[in-house]
C-alpha cells in the first residue's frame, strides 16, 4: 500500500512540475526578454524556458510547427507578424480581466484578432544616425526618409531585412502607403543602393551606429533613444514625410501545452508592475496599461506624424507575402 501512495504521489510531482513551465518565445530586446522570464519566474515559481528570435523568426517557427506546438506564449514584437498568425488559427482566442487597464489602441488590436492576440507596447518608426560618423564623412544631417536615397548616403545606410525581421516588414508597409506601392518600391530600390548590410534583427542597424560600424541605422525610434541615453553619439530622426508604427504585441499559441502557465504569465504581462519593468532595460515603447510607468526620454507619439497605419491590411496573410516576394524580387537582386 505504502508502495502505492508513493507511486501515486510521485505522479503527482511530476505532473505538478510539468504544469508549472511555460515555453516562451519572446521578440522584445534580449535583456527585456530576460528581465520578463526572471520576474514572472520569481513571482510564480512557474520554470520559464525562453526563446528570443526576431519577429519574422518566430512567427516562422510557430508556422513550422503548429502540427506539433513547443510554444505557450509569443510575447513581443511587432503586431504584423502576430496579426497573420492569428489570421492563420496559429494563436488562441484569449480574453484577459486585465484588459479593462488597457489603452484603447491595445484593445483594438485584439478585437481585430477575434481576441488571439492584444497590443502590449507602440512605438513609432524612424532612424538614428551616429553624429560623429556623418560629421567625419562630411554628411548633410538627415531629416526625412529621401534623404537616405541621395548618393553621400551610399554604403551607409543599415536596415533589417524584411523577410526575418518585423521592424523591416513595417519599413516596407509604411513606405508602400506613404507613397503608393509604385512609389514605394521605387523608395526600397533607391535605399537598397545606399544599403551596407540587411540584418537579421531588427535593432542590429541602431546597435552597428552606435558601434561606429554604420552610419544610419533604420529601426523603431525607442530602439535609437535607448543607444543615444547609454551614451552613444547617437540622434534619432522622426522623419518629415510621416511614419508608421508598431502595436507591439502578445499571443498564446494555439495548442500551448502549458495553457495555464501561458494565461498566468498573459495576465501578468499586462499588468502595471510588469509593463514598468521596461524601464529597467532602457526600453522606451510606449505600454499599453495605462498605470505603467513610462520614461521622460521616450518618444512622445503626438508630437510625431504618424500615417493612419493600416493594420488590417499589411497585417493579412496574403498581403505580407505578396509584398515580400515583390521585394525579394525586385528589391534584393538588384546590384548595389
């Protein structure tokens, strides 16, 4: 009998520790990645194994293996990539007692989901330049996105890769409705000349000016903020024509093996106390609980002019991979 209980109560163990972990696949800065995994680790004794890819990446991955998930949550990133999976059925509807916290752009985000996915942080796009550089190489300072076509800018100007990386995915969306796709397409060619190196990650280019590696680097302007407060001699640029944004967001992966983990750490996640930890790692994205903390050194989204950024359509299916085969067509075989 004794026998018996011991078996029956080492089963229990040993479901209880396979219940409390969550796989979590994260696509914010490494060190905010990090930062997250520890705290909710902390506060819940649930065993956080995390997996930091770009936005692209990850949302690959999930696609790759949704016969099969190894994932709970997708947390971070942006909203594009999260939008399609949950087009796809990759992402399961949620509705968090958190939500009533939120702003109301995070809201929509989920109500446009059919709830499988919720808008965690925004943040406008833009570019940084290393102020040494261009004095050094006798640069006009930049203003405005056509002024990294003119031919000074050649070989220094960086940017992601649009295929791996979401911060390039919403480079291609906004200069498509900035100016037509003709136009657009027409923009992508001119900068692809100028274009020293298409990253995989879409902070890369604002951490290779910081470096004094490139001159510019195209990214989400928080991510250039973050290099010019660390020290770096880095401006950051809010470009005159307009911009676009992110709806930084956060998804459970449909057929989570760790469900109750995921919906723990989902809730947490939009809490105050957790959005506010951003601080911690010098990230400045706009959070999307309205008690969050948020940086004096953050950009501040109604002084910059935003386009209507139309989420629905570049964030489809359809859309983001026509758009990618057109620019891995006629962008990325051109000679440069």
């Amino acid at each position: 009998m004794k026998k018996v209980l011991l078996a029956v109560s080492v089963a229990a163990l040993a479901h209880t520790a396979q219940a409390a972990t969550l796989n979590l696949y994260c696509s914010a800065q490494e060190d905010w990645c990090q930062l997250m995994s520890k705290t909710f680790e902390e506060k819940t004794g649930i065993n956080v194994k995390m997996q930091r890819k770009s936005s692209g990446e990850t949302f690959a991955q999930i696609r790759a293996e949704s016969a099969n998930p190894k994932g709970d949550v997708w947390w971070g990133g942006t909203g594009d990539p999260h939008l399609q999976a949950a087009e796809e059925k990759l992402t399961a509807p949620y509705v968090s007692p958190m939500r009533g916290e939120l702003q109301d752009w995070a809201i929509s985000q989920a109500k446009s989901a059919g709830d499988r996915t919720i808008g965690i942080y925004s943040g406008a796009l833009g570019y940084g330049y290393n102020a040494d550089l261009l004095k050094k190489n006798n640069l006009p300072a930049p203003s405005c996105w056509k002024d990294l076509l003119k031919p000074e800018f050649k070989g220094h100007v960086q940017i992601a890769n649009p295929n791996s990386s979401g911060t390039a995915y919403t480079t291609l969306a906004t200069m498509m409705q900035l100016f037509g796709e003709g136009g657009g397409f027409d923009y992508m060619k001119g900068l692809h000349k100028n274009v020293n190196q298409y990253t995989k990650s879409g902070s890369a280019p604002i951490k290779a000016s910081a470096r004094g590696e490139s001159t510019v680097g195209i990214v989400f302007m928080h991510d250039a903020v973050k290099q010019a407060v660390s020290g770096f001699p880095i401006k950051v640029v809010a470009p005159c024509e307009g911009t676009g944004y992110e709806i930084g967001s956060m998804s459970i992966i449909d057929g989570a093996r760790n469900m109750d983990s995921a919906k723990k750490f989902y809730d947490w996640a939009l809490s105050a106390d957790a959005q506010s930890l951003a601080l911690q790692v010098k990230a400045f994205q706009v959070p999307s609980n309205k008690g969050s903390k948020t940086s004096p050194s953050a950009p501040n989204l109604a002084s910059i002019k935003l386009i209507d950024y139309d989420f629905k359509k570049y964030g489809s299916s359809a859309e983001r991979k026509r758009l990618l085969k057109k620019w891995d067509d006629d962008v990325s075989t051109l000679p440069q």
